[in-house]
C-alpha cells in the first residue's frame, strides 16, 4: 500500500492496481505528516495544523486515538528508538516564524481522545519544512538544516554541534541548504543545496575535524533525498524531472530514471527497499522498482498556473476537463480523485522559461454526445496574435481523440466564445459550431464531404 497526505485527508492506494481503496479523514486542517508507527506496522501516526496527532489502522481505516497537542505541528518524525514519545516541528510560542523540533510524549492512558502535553524541546531555530530535519541511525542523534546552517544534537551526550557553508552566493553557486538526510547504518550526513549541490558531512562529532565531499549533478535546487535502506545508494531529484542514483556516494557512479514528467518534490523509499515513489510538483506519485525503472503513476488534478479554458464537463465520461499541464487538456474524474487521461492539444514542446511567449490553450467545447471536441490555442503576441482552432473526433478504437481538422486564424483577433449546436440527431450530419471573436464577428462553422483523401475540414 501507498499512504500519502492529502489536505485533510490520509489517502491509501493499491500499489499493484493504482486505485484509492481508502480516504482516511477525521483531521480539522491540512495533513503535515504521516509516518508508519515503528512498533506496529499495520498502524500509521499523522499529524496536522489543527494541532493534534492521529494514531490510525489503516487497514480498517479508523481512527484508534487521537492526541492534543494544540499548537500547529508541521512535520511529524516516529523512532524505533522512542517507545512512548515522537518528534513534532512547532512555532515557537511568541515569536514569528521561529520553529522548534520538540519530542511529544503520547500517553498510555485509556480512552480515545487524549492530551499530549508533556512537551521538551530537542532543538530550536529549525526550519518548518518536513525535509530540513532528519534522524541519524538507531535515532543516536538528530540534523537539521536552516538556510546555511547545519546543526546536530546526540542525544545520548547531550552535545550540539554547529556547522555553517559560506553563506555569500558566488559564481560557482548558492549554498542555501534546501533538504536533508541521514545514512540508516552508518554516521553520514547528505545535505542538498539551491544551487545542485549534495555534500556528505563525516565525523561531524568533532566541531573542527569534520569532512565533506561533494555530489553535482542538478543544475538548480536539490529538491529532496532520500538513502536506500541499506544505505549503499542515495536518491536525489529536483526541477530537471529526473531521478538520480548515487552508488557508494561516488560522482562516478551514478544512474537515472528521466522524463518523469515534472519536478520531483518528494522521495520516499519502502520499508523493503523494493520500491520507491516520488511525488512531484503536477499533483502526481510515481512508483519505481529499485532497480530504477518506472512502475506506475498516480495522477491527481494537475494544478494548472492560469485555467484559462474554465471547467467543462465531457457529456461522454462526466470527467471535469480543463488546462493540465502546459498545452494538455486533463480529463479529471471527481468521483476517483485521478485523472482519466491527458490529451496533448498544442503538440509542440514547453520550454520552461521565464518570458517566453508559447501557445497556450484557451478555450474548449464539447458536442452534445461528446464525439467532438473543438479547442482554440494561441500565442500571445502584443500587435498579432496567433490563432488555431482544431476540431477532434473521438476515436472509440483508440480511445482517444483524433485531429480532425486544423483551422488557422479562424478569426482576425482573439476568440471569446465558442459552442457547438446542441442537438439529439446523429452529429455527424448536422454538426454545426459557432465561434465568436473579439473582432465583432461570429462565424458559423459545418462540416463538408471533401473529395481531398484526408477525409472532412471545417468550413465556414
């Protein structure tokens, strides 16, 4: 099973088939963190905003008890190490955003609802980010990254040691510390940073003697990390789509999974190390073998920048469709929370690049039974904009729609509105669209037999 946090919602899907099999609810505000309990793994922790932390089995998909902490908890750590007590990052009460990593002491007592109150603060000044703290081996110790500072806390001795990089960004990069984590056997610290950057701090017991060496392969930020479970691979990934594993925390050897579609937020291993799963910035999880070859993929709503195309309902599925990625239609079923399929309107390559004009997808109409589509893309350009309109017919062999016809600058300026005569004939022989466009005119569009070998085109 996959468990993940969504909203107020703990999610679990079926690895093998994909499909939500429960929708855990029950939290008053935004899941911050969900972690498997270390004594009992048919029961999950999670922690919330509205400041309490659930103890679930997942399984039956009920809650077994809740506890009250009250401030709002934004990451949530279980140890094996800690019988009776987990790690909770929390503002620190009275000052702004100032966060603390304090160890939470969950009661024994009977009864369903409990106060956890009994609080004690592990380390001050860390970041809220779930991905800025993490346990060393058997818990002995605790690192946390804020900006260019690295600190850890060995519990046993009590001792916190301080390490900082150069905090002036210059050519060769920008140190600012973005993710972190810990090798599961041996004492090895991995730390990302904003400019692609992945250090591996040794001997940091000593303030003085502590080493690093340097992993560079990202061009931008180092997103997040994650170590196998034996610790011989470390996973990185960020803005390029690309997963990468680092072999015996060599720059030499090194393998990738690209082509993942959009950038990669979050890695996760599994207790067996046989999978692992990323979640990216397109609402999506993808589920990889160890061995890095891609398995299968969880699509949410796809949260589009700018939807310009409104939300339109396809008479055929009932799917709620609207702008997905840059240039694709999303075909998003409310019922599943999944998205059906996406279908690639403009057909060129997004270059993600800030101020560049490329055509976009702006408006969508669907016939009454769903067996056309018609979309209009374009580019805006300041004195002449550039317009297509296709039509696509859905193909029941494929699936799919097809491109039937391709209209270029249907209209002289933009287009406002589009729909297709509402009718319960058959479609093919009455299908009729009107367009209306920003240079006052609405122009009626019906399809013709064309002795042309490609088949119909749209005329007007």
């Amino acid at each position: 099973y996959l468990l993940c946090a969504s909203g107020d919602f703990v999610k679990m899907y079926s690895v093998a088939t994909e499909e939500t099999l429960r929708v855990m609810g029950g939290h008053a505000d935004v899941v911050t963190g969900i972690q498997l309990n270390p004594h009992n793994h048919m029961q999950l922790y999670s922690s919330s905003l509205d400041g309490s932390i659930k103890l679930w089995d997942f399984m039956d998909g009920i809650p077994i008890k809740t506890f009250t902490v009250g401030p709002k908890i934004l990451a949530l750590y279980a140890l094996a190490s800690s019988e009776d007590s987990v790690f909770v990052v929390i503002p620190k009460s009275g000052e702004r955003d100032t966060f603390q990593l304090v160890s939470v002491k969950l009661t024994k007592a009977a009864g369903q609802d409990l106060e956890a109150k009994e609080l004690s603060v592990v380390l001050d000044g860390v970041d809220a980010s779930p991905k800025h703290t993490a346990f060393g081996r058997e818990g002995e110790y605790v690192a946390s990254v804020k900006e260019v500072y690295l600190q850890v806390y060995f519990f046993k001795r009590k001792q916190l040691n301080r390490f900082s990089v150069s905090a002036v960004k210059t050519k060769s990069g920008n140190n600012r510390f973005t993710c972190i984590a810990c090798h599961p056997t041996e004492d090895c610290i991995a730390t990302g940073h904003a400019d692609g950057k992945i250090r591996l701090w040794r001997n940091f017991y000593h303030k003085k003697e502590y080493t690093f060496s340097t992993l560079h392969w990202h061009h931008d930020t180092v997103m997040d990390l994650a170590f196998s479970v034996e610790g011989t691979s470390l996973l990185s990934g960020g803005v390029e789509s690309v997963l990468v594993l680092w072999h015996n925390e060599s720059d030499c050897q090194k393998d990738f999974l690209p082509r993942l579609g959009a950038a990669i937020e979050y890695i996760s291993m599994s207790s067996d190390g046989a999978l692992c799963c990323t979640l990216h910035t397109d609402n999506r999880i993808t589920i990889i073998n160890s061995n890095l070859r891609f398995s299968k993929s969880i699509q949410g709503l796809v949260k589009s920048t700018d939807v310009k195309t409104g939300l339109v309902v396809d008479p055929r599925t009932k799917a709620l469709v609207l702008n997905g990625e840059p240039g694709h239609l999303q075909f998003y079923c409310l019922q599943s929370d999944q998205q059906l399929f996406s279908l690639d309107i403009v057909q060129r390559q997004y270059i993600h690049q800030a101020g560049l004009n490329q055509a976009d997808l702006v408006k969508v109409a669907f016939s009454a039974q769903g067996k056309w589509l018609a979309t209009v893309e374009e580019r805006e350009e300041v004195t002449d904009p550039e317009l297509q309109l296709k039509l696509w017919f859905y193909d029941e062999e494929t699936q799919s729609f097809k491109l039937n016809t391709r209209i270029n600058m249907p209209h002289e300026d933009h287009i406002t509105d589009m729909c297709f005569r509402d009718t319960d004939e058959l479609e093919d022989g009455s299908l009729i669209l009107v367009t209306a466009g920003r240079d006052c005119v609405f122009k009626v569009w019906v399809m013709v037999e064309d002795t042309d070998p490609e088949g119909k085109y749209g005329q007007s």
